[in-house]
C-alpha cells in the first residue's frame, strides 16, 4: 500500500475515537461533524480492515486489534510531535501547557506549593492537572494519557516507562499525647508490638504486604493491627481522636503537619529500608523539551529539601 495514498489525518480522528469509544464525542474533540466522523469510521474500517468499534447496548467497545493498536497509535503521533518540536525552543515564561502528574494523594501536599509557587512567578501559563495514582510502572496510563508524570513508589516497571529515583524517606511512628507512651523518649519493641495500630493497606497493589510487616517478619513477629485503611491522610485525624493507636508514616509526612494536627513523632524500635519514591514517565517524552523541563524543575526545585 503507497503511504501516499493515505489521508493521515485520519490517524489523529482514529486516536480520538479509539480515546473516546464515541462518534459523537471524538468529532466534538476535533471540532467536526458527527457526519464528518462517522466517515472518517467507516474509512478508518476499511483501511485497517477491521470494525475498530463496535456497538453495545447504550456504549461502543474497542475490538481487540483497536485494543493493540491504541497505544501503537499514540506513541506514533507523539514522535510525530515531538519530531515537529524538536527544533523549537521552549519557552516556559510563555508556554500554555498542560501537564497532567499522577501523584498519591499524601505526596501531593509536599510537591504542589513549592510547584504552584515556581510556575506563579515563572511559568504563569503553564496548567498542572493532578491525577490520583496509588502506585507507578506500567505504562498504560502514560500511553493512555491519563498523565504525562507520575510520582510515587515503584511496584512494577515497565521497559517502556522510564524513572529516576526522587527522594528517599524514613518511617516514624506517630500517637497522640495522651497515648500511655507518649511520655516515653524511645519506644522499645516489645512497646510497639503490644501497641494497636492503624495501617495502610492499600487495595488492588501488587505489593500487598507492607514494608513494616516485611521487617517485623524478618524478626519473627507481627504488630497489631486494630485497623487498616488504604490511605495515609485519615491516619493524621484518627490519631488525633485515639489515645490507644500507633500509626507510622513516611518522616516527610509527619514533618509537614506536625504544626497543625495534634501527634507526636517517636522513632521506630527496628530497622526498615527507606521509602525511595520515583519520578516517571514514557520513553516518547524523552526528548519533549517541556516535558523535561518540567521533569527537571520537579527534580531540581519542589523537593530538594526532602532528599
């Protein structure tokens, strides 16, 4: 088949539908016609052989060759991009990007003032959308569009999905002040293991067994845990309101609201490896000069006082 032959502008109505699973709303994302669209399927079909998307009840599906072919598609139009760009400048006092970072909701409070702040007086048209993310690796999202950076701990990592280390963060062990070990200055073992305590354990992970949990094992003992929730932020709260709990969390964390919520921060009785949390992002972005940009400015500026 002459490549020449081919309107490739169908490629970007294809990446739109295959994005959409909708007629309609993929000709609304291109500013066209339904009608418009509609041809552009039925071109689409013949070109590729297949029916691409398929009707069900109220919805469309991806057949399984779109499927495959999605995120095929997508890195070709971003290399497309990307081969456009690369000989512009970027300029990010004048740039009008959106970045869209997946972050976990607890790393967010540490990343975006010290970001927001930056781009207020240096970037001011520059737009950060946050995605919320429990773990990074595979590259789907990125493929998918679900974000352009993610930031978090590494549980599965794709050869597609390129990362380099952000920071490393301690565990400490926080409790209220009226908790009936408050008033000790180092907590032993056999203190934190007779303690109840809240955990995270977070759901659908591929490393379902925390890192503490690791390390008392190790030890041949277990904690106990009164209750387990997948988030880290309530921990704060219910601290505040048990006189009973443990909970422990990343050194950063505590540090950060240890002004505002009513805990106190005691070092752990036995030793855990250090939290190391990642910076990632697809291989296509590698030479986008405003995703490096970025990349480095998050590196470079948001958290060098974490590291």
């Amino acid at each position: 088949m002459d490549l020449y032959r081919i309107n490739l502008n169908l490629l970007i109505a294809l990446d739109q539908l295959l994005t959409e699973k909708s007629v309609t709303k993929a000709a609304e994302k291109l500013s066209i016609t339904q009608a418009a669209m509609s041809n552009n399927l039925q071109q689409l079909r013949e070109l590729f052989s297949d029916a691409l998307l398929v009707r069900e009840k109220h919805h469309m599906l991806l057949t399984p060759y779109a499927r495959e072919l999605h995120p095929k598609l997508q890195q070709i139009i971003e290399e497309v991009r990307t081969l456009i760009v690369s000989g512009q400048r970027f300029c990010p006092e004048k740039s009008e990007r959106v970045f869209k970072i997946g972050v976990p909701d607890y790393m967010a409070p540490l990343i975006m003032p010290k970001l927001l702040t930056y781009l207020h007086k240096r970037a001011p048209g520059i737009k950060i959308v946050l995605t919320s993310i429990q773990y990074l690796g595979e590259s789907e999202p990125f493929e998918k569009g679900d974000y352009d950076l993610a930031i978090g701990k590494l549980f599965t990592h794709s050869p597609s999905v390129q990362t380099t280390l952000l920071l490393k963060d301690s565990l400490v062990c926080i409790l209220n002040p009226k908790h009936t070990l408050a008033n000790k200055k180092k907590l032993s073992l056999e203190d934190y293991i007779q303690a109840e305590h809240i955990a995270v354990c977070a759901d659908n992970l591929p490393l379902t067994v925390s890192i503490v949990e690791q390390a008392l094992a190790q030890l041949g003992i277990a904690r106990n845990v009164k209750f387990s929730l997948p988030f880290i932020m309530p921990i704060f709260k219910l601290i505040e309101k048990s006189t009973t709990l443990l909970g422990t969390v990343t050194k950063s964390i505590a540090n950060l609201y240890r002004n505002d919520k009513q805990f106190l921060i005691k070092s752990l009785p036995f030793s855990v490896p250090e939290v190391e949390f990642y910076l990632a992002w697809h291989q296509r972005s590698n030479n986008d000069l405003g995703h490096r940009w970025l990349r480095e400015l998050i590196l470079q500026t948001v958290l060098p006082e974490t590291k």
